[in-house]
C-alpha cells in the first residue's frame, strides 16, 4: 500500500513533542505539510495551531493490506489519544506511483561521542574533530555544515582509504560511502555539462578548480554532500538557506556529468554500479529537501 498518515491529537504535550522529535529528528513546529516521495515513502510536518488543536502528521509505512486505522492503533503508544478524523483522509493522500530504488550500500561511522536522531547538523558536528570544528565555525547553520561536511568527509577519508586516492561522503545518522578515483579527470567531466547549465557555480566548481582537483573529480560529490547537508541543517534550524538549495538542484545536472564522462572514458571503473546509485540516492535526497524549503 506504500505509506499511510495517521492524524492524531493529543492534550499532552509531551508526549506530542517526543513523537514530533522521534519522527522528524527535531525539526522546528510550524506547518503541516504532506509530502511523498518517489520511493513511496510519506513524510509530513506538524502544525500547532493558535487554538491549541495541537495536530501531528505521522511518517508510516504500512506493511501489506493491513486497514490504516486498525495499523494505527497497533502501533501507536497507548498513551495517545487517537482522533481518526475520517477514513477519505488515507485514500486521498495516496496518489502516487511507488518506485523501486537501490538503497547505497552504506558504511557507518560512530567515532565516541557522535549523536544520531537529532538532525544532520548535530550528526555530522558530533563526528569532527576539535579542529575541524574549530576550522569550519561560521556564523550560519547552513554554512557551519558544509564546512564541517567537508572536515568530516576529510576525516573518514583519511581514516578508511585504502590504496589509491579515495573520496568519502558522509549523509547523515552515521552513514557514509567511499570510492575509489576514476581515471578521468574534471576537464573530462566539463565536457559532459550542457553549455545552457555553465552557470557561475561551474565557473566556480569546474574551470576556476581545475588547478586544485582535476585528477579528483569525485570532489564535485563532496561539494554536492556538503550543499545538501547544510541546505537539511538550515531546514531543521529555520536557518537562512544563503541559496543553498539553489545551488544542490544545480549539482544534479554536474553529478549525471560526471557519471558520463566516467562511463566514456573509463568505461572499466569498477565502482561505476555502487556510484550510480549514490548519485540517483542524492538525486532522490535533493528532490525531497526542496520540496521542503518550497512548503508554504
């Protein structure tokens, strides 16, 4: 049946909060808002209206017929009050396609310390070191996670590379990927890039970066994980994006760039199949945070 949403209310506080936390990994209460995506998987935000109706949208996957309602009931706490406003409300928000994906095969990162279920910002902060804390520090939330992503993505790349140059990513709740260089360079994925999307950020991200990463074109991934992971830690902190997100749509076009050029001119890269799916996964990842940031 793919996902459901189970509205419920509650005059406890606490208990709609520690549910809100749970679900949505402390992102701030101030709309209600259904989204799917194309995976089939349902994610909602909470609305606290001024009449104190207090009202929570719960992410749920139902598995198999089992009748929403009655799925409800089964797995929600005893200790809240269930108020099922009318049965049109599950079919009617069900109008979709689900679509079959690959999950990348994550690795995982848990240094002492680190923190999950409270938002990328504070996942991927719990996992820098002092330094590159202290290094990436800026007076934003969206711009102190992309500095600190790269830091950690440094970090766990100089931790678990293996012979030859590596890049690793880091997404979140301790996951990351790591790959080894392809034999391309940048300017091979410069020519991949449609004339129409040679924007300013490929002047800066390609042509002014040739002289530092031309033989490390799988830095555009870790540019691209960075935008992404500070455009998430400004949504969570009702934080300025600073074009953020402008710039994540944009390292849609550069990343099927560089999964061409790879597959033209080192056609044998072993780590093609696994990079293919971590870029469809962000891909995913990014269609899903902008619809967030595009909420009304």
């Amino acid at each position: 049946m793919g996902a459901n949403f189970i509205v419920i209310a509650d005059k406890n506080a606490k208990d709609i909060l520690e549910i809100a936390e749970r679900t949505l990994n402390g992102r701030s209460i101030t709309q209600t808002t259904i989204n799917v995506d194309t995976s089939g998987v349902a994610r909602a935000t909470i609305i606290w209206p001024a009449n104190n109706k207090r009202k929570l949208n719960i992410i749920n996957q139902n598995p198999g017929s089992m009748d929403p309602i009655a799925y409800a009931k089964k797995t929600l706490p005893k200790s809240i009050n269930l108020l099922i406003e009318n049965k049109e409300f599950f079919t009617a928000q069900i109008p979709f396609k689900k679509q079959n994906y690959i999950e990348p095969q994550w690795k995982f990162y848990n240094p002492p310390g680190s923190v999950n279920d409270r938002g990328i910002f504070n996942s991927v902060m719990s996992r820098c070191t002092d330094h590159g804390r202290s290094t990436a520090i800026m007076p934003t939330y969206v711009s102190y996670c992309h500095e600190a992503t790269h830091q950690l993505n440094s970090r766990i790349r100089n931790t678990f590379s293996r012979t030859g140059i590596h890049n690793a990513f880091y997404v979140g709740e301790g996951k990351y990927v790591i790959f080894r260089e392809s034999k391309i360079t940048l300017r091979h994925v410069c020519q991949f890039i449609p004339y129409n999307k040679r924007t300013g950020n490929y002047q800066t991200y390609f042509v002014n970066a040739l002289k530092w990463w031309d033989n490390q074109p799988l830095y555009i991934l870790d540019e691209r994980t960075a935008y992404l992971n500070g455009t998430q830690a400004a949504l969570e902190y009702e934080s300025k994006l600073q074009g953020s997100d402008k710039i994540a749509q944009e390292f849609i076009f550069f990343a099927i760039a560089l999964l061409q050029a790879i597959k033209h001119y080192d056609p044998n890269y072993l780590e093609l199949r696994e990079l293919t799916i971590f870029v469809r996964w962000q891909d995913r990842r990014t269609q899903e945070l902008l619809q967030l940031v595009n909420e009304p």
